[in-house]
C-alpha cells in the first residue's frame, strides 16, 4: 500500500516485538473514531470522565446492595429516552417462580408479527440490571420498532445465585412460550451478561432437548465468555469503560455452559453487534467466524468507535438508533 | 460486567481524555492475540523484524522498478507454496489491450462451475503486483478451492497511469467475460488495492450501463478508500506491517470513483474479509454496516490478530487457509 502520490504521509515507527508476539506499544494520542457521530464523540468523553469521578467516590469497592442502585439508577436515563420514542404498555407476572415483564408496543403488534415473540435477557454482569430498569431498558425500543411482544427475563443473579439459575430462569419461561409459539418464531437477544446468557440458553435447549429458537442475538458479547484476543487486551487501556484486565495469554478456564463444537453446528440463526472500542470484539469476531465456517447462518455489524454496551447507555446516539432497527430488522427477516 | 466472583481482575489505569475525545494512550506491553494461531504470531514476530532491516536497507526510499521487483520477490515464496498445494494450468492473453492470465485447477472445474468465473484483481498499493506473481498469488488458492476458472487482470499501474485506467481495464475484462457468461455467474474480487478497484468497477458498471457482477469480494479495503476510522489510527502504531497514518481526524478528499450512497444501496452480494490488527479494519466495519443498513446482503469476517494482506502473504499460517476456503465459498453459493 502507498499513499496518493501528491501527499508524503506520516509514518509511525516500528515498536519492538519480543519473540512470543509481543509488542512494546510507545505512548501516543488516539483521537476518536473519524467514523463514529459528534454525539457519539461527546458520549465518549463525558462516560471517560464520569467513571473517574465514580471511581473517586468509590464505586469500586460498593457493596452488591449498592453496585444494583448504581446500575439502575444509570440507565434510568436511556429508559426515560426510549420510552418517550417508543411508548409501550407492559405487564409484570411470573412463570413459574421466574418474574417477567411482557411489552407491547401502543402503535401495536405489526401484521404478521402476532405469531412471533422475543424474549429479552437483560446485561449488568450476571449481578446488576435485574427487575424494571435492566429489563425493560432492552426489552422496549426492540419491542417499539419492531412492533411485536417482547418478555424480558428477570432472572435470578449472582453472587446469591449461579449462572446455571439464570439459564434455568431463562429456559422456564421459553419453555412456557412454546406453549403459544413455534420455536422458529421466537427469538432470543440480550446484551454483556444477556449475550452470554443467550449462548448457553441455546446449549442447554440442545442438551435438554427442546427445540432451540429461531434467531438469537449477542450483543457486546459471544459464544465463550467475554474476555480474549486483541480487543481484550486492548480497550481496557485505551479507554474502554470496561478497565479489567484478562490473563496476557488469554487462557481462562472454560465454561461448562458454553457450546461445543459439535453444537454451535446446531446453532440457529445469530447475529452478533457490537462495538470496536468494546473488550468484547475479539470474542464476537472469533464467535461469529466460527459459526460461519460451521455453515451457520451467522451476521456480524460492529459500529466504529462505539463501546461495550452502547446500544443500551448511549441512548442519544445515532449509532444505537441504527443497532436497535438493524436489531429489528433480524428478528424480522423471515426464517 | 464484573469478572467471576472467584478472582481479582487487574484493571487498568483510566488514560486522560480531551474534549475532542483524543485519548493520551500509555505506553504498554500488548501481547499477541490469544485466538489467532502460533503459526500466525510467529509470522507476525518474524515481519515486524524484517521491515526494521527492510528499513534499514533503504527500502522506503527505492525508485519504483526497484520497489516492484521486491514485491513480486516477496510473494513469490507464497505464490510457491499455493502452487505445490494447489496445482493448474495458465495461460496468459490479451483482452483488448489489456494482459490477463487465466487460471484453471488441474483437479478440474468442479460440475456447476463451467457457467461460473471468477476476475482477480491484484494488490500492490496500486504501483506494484501487476504482471505474474501478483495476479497468480490470489487467483491460485481461489481456483484450487473453488474449482473454477479464474481471470487475472493485469491492469495499468500508478504512477505511470491513473485509478481510472486500472477500472478501465477491469471493465474491458467484464465486457469480455460476458459475452461467454451470464453478470450473475461472475465474481470479481480483490485485496488490498485490488479490493478498491473492486468496488470501484461495481460503481463504473452502474455508470456505464453495465449490468453488475453477481458477487463481489472486498479484502483487506473498504467501499471508500482505505483509511479512515479506529484502526487507521492504531494499528500503524502497534505494529501493523502498513504503518501510514491518516490525518488524525481522518478527512481525506473523496474519490470520484468511490460509489455514492444511491449506488451502495444497488450493490450486488458482498463479502468483506480482513484481520482486526489491519489499518483498513474500520473501513471495512463501517462498509458492511452501511451496506447492511440499505439491505444489500453484505458479509463481514474478520480474523483476530491478522494484518493488512495476511491472506495474500502468510501463505504458512492456518488463517489464511481458512479465508481461502470461506471466499471460495462465497463465491460457491446460489446467487
């Protein structure tokens, strides 16, 4: 590759590398994404000085208690946003022990979406979001702009509780909808924790043989936990709201959650979205190239720019209005 | 996100951040990716220290013959090793005014192929890769795993001639090969500067009447140029073989070749396909997700902790193969 020839361009210098890989990275200045909105810009900053405020203030070192009222109070805002663009009308139950919330769009269910059902699995790290806020935050501008019926999860959290209760959770209340809907007429999504969740909602499906759902989404997430590969390393230090720090060699134990091989070649229909400043990239190109050489029906948007969970908190930016109509627009294809 | 309650994640120092967003990056150690292959990070090690001899032999200042007798002796050890492992026959033409060289798999055009081609368009930054090595080291894996007939086209290079005359000579290409086949039984694909034109030649078929080719593929570039976006920005910096960096608020002059927005939304099926460590990563992301956004059935793959050409150079590294064999069948499917 040259540049044009009427320009001499800049070049950077050759950083040292050791012989296992490594790079010694010089420190420099990283504007923000060319690609990414002026809102998505100003997002950017405000979020880089707020969490050193909260780091200040000690939000590190809250109690459980603490960190669930933090969270819900964060996203209060995006909610507050998205319920006045898409109003809804909702209704809280259990299926079985499982609270859920259903939402409806007020501009009702589309035709031809009356046979069809999404079912919401909330983020905030397996231990946070749980309830009103975390759920219906996800749950409404899907439900708004694809105009059909969306069941957010409100599944059971850690530490009090282990992930395998809130696969559980999730696994009770599909198992009630396909008493109304086909499985290839539901379809699964959730974002961080929810994209996880998602995974190994659809494992267990093949493991307790029901028949999986027809589409699912992972969002800010992929098939095998979260940390791995270049952006992992990466994003934590270059301004990621997301500052941990996985193992330099990658190796974390795996989970016994996660799908095989031999079953993400039963994978339905996926998409992963998220964004190239999120820890979580790496894990969801690596997530995706692999169903796709499995043959799987496998799509892949990321957003420039754009960080780990942004189409649930950056309520005022273009580039989550885009994710949540390309959301839409999945689960709306026909299947 | 929180990590699993059992460790204590390292978590790094949040980096300061400016009102434009430009972040001051530390300096770090950044490993390599812990999903791409040894093969891949001993190819990796092993190029960063022969660009600093490369460097130090003066080869950033060469006249342009030099320069391109050292691009066709640095692929010809791929274009070896593609050869042994996937053997054909050749045979070098002239259509119009313009050399190509058509490749044919000795194991044979596989049944439901004969109505199928394929046209190459090498890389080489536009000045290099013309002529034999550059057009047979991407056309040979292609024909081999395809089993298709492939057409290379050795188009006029910069700075000789113009960006015009290479899709000028593309099209002569197009318009020949369709007198035997029909526009959506041809694929046309590149990488690098080959991937530019690429799109560059969709565009000019669109404006010249032409009907389109019925899949194309766009490798390691973008619908716009290369640079651009996140990785434009970083990858230079942390080792990427291209360490050209565009200006920092990535506003480059738009190419009048470079298809408007009216015409992506009549581009034909895509494929973009590049590594998450090369510049021109951004590019691409943001290519796919504007042309998923106008509904055209685009493809996004993306290989953690590859670099710009990996699949073009790193003819020893299970990467490469893997993208051989997930263009070829891109290019196999129903269209």
């Amino acid at each position: 590759m040259t540049a044009s020839p009427q320009e001499r361009p800049r070049v950077a210098p050759v950083p040292p590398v050791s012989e296992n890989g490594a790079v010694t990275v010089p420190s420099f200045e990283l504007p923000f994404s060319s690609f990414a909105s002026l809102e998505a810009r100003s997002a950017f900053t405000a979020r880089l000085r707020a969490t050193v405020q909260m780091l200040a203030a000690g939000a590190a070192v809250a109690d459980i208690a603490t960190l669930r009222r933090m969270a819900d109070t964060g996203l209060k805002p995006a909610l507050d946003a998205y319920t006045t663009r898409y109003p809804y009308t909702s209704t809280k139950s259990k299926i079985g022990n499982v609270p859920v919330e259903t939402f409806v769009p007020t501009a009702g269910i589309v035709p031809g979406n009356e046979k069809r059902v999404l079912i919401a699995i909330h983020g905030g790290g397996f231990d946070k979001g749980g309830g009103g806020v975390g759920g219906a935050v996800e749950a409404v501008p899907i439900a708004g702009i694809a105009r059909v019926k969306v069941v957010a999860v409100d599944y059971r959290l850690l530490p009090e509780h282990t992930m395998q209760d809130a696969v559980d959770d999730v696994l009770t209340v599909y198992r009630d909808v396909l008493r109304t809907y086909e499985p290839k007429n539901v379809g699964m999504y959730g974002c961080s924790a929810g994209g996880a969740i998602t995974a190994w909602a659809v494992t267990a499906c093949m493991r307790g043989e029901l028949p999986i759902p027809g589409a699912i989404g992972i969002f800010c997430a992929s098939l095998h936990g979260f940390v791995g590969g270049d952006s992992a390393q990466l994003w934590p230090r270059l301004g990621s709201a997301i500052r941990m720090l996985a193992p330099a060699d990658g190796n974390l134990p795996r989970n016994p959650l996660d799908p095989t091989a031999e079953e993400m070649q039963r994978f339905p229909k996926a998409l992963f979205l998220t964004g190239t400043r999120a820890f979580d990239m790496s894990g969801a190109v690596q997530s995706h190239l692999a169903l796709r050489t499995f043959g799987v029906d496998s799509q892949l948007l990321l957003f420039d720019g754009m960080d780990h969970g942004f189409l649930v908190f950056e309520s005022g930016v273009p580039e989550t209005r885009q994710a949540h109509e390309l959301i839409a627009r999945f689960f709306a294809e026909r299947r």
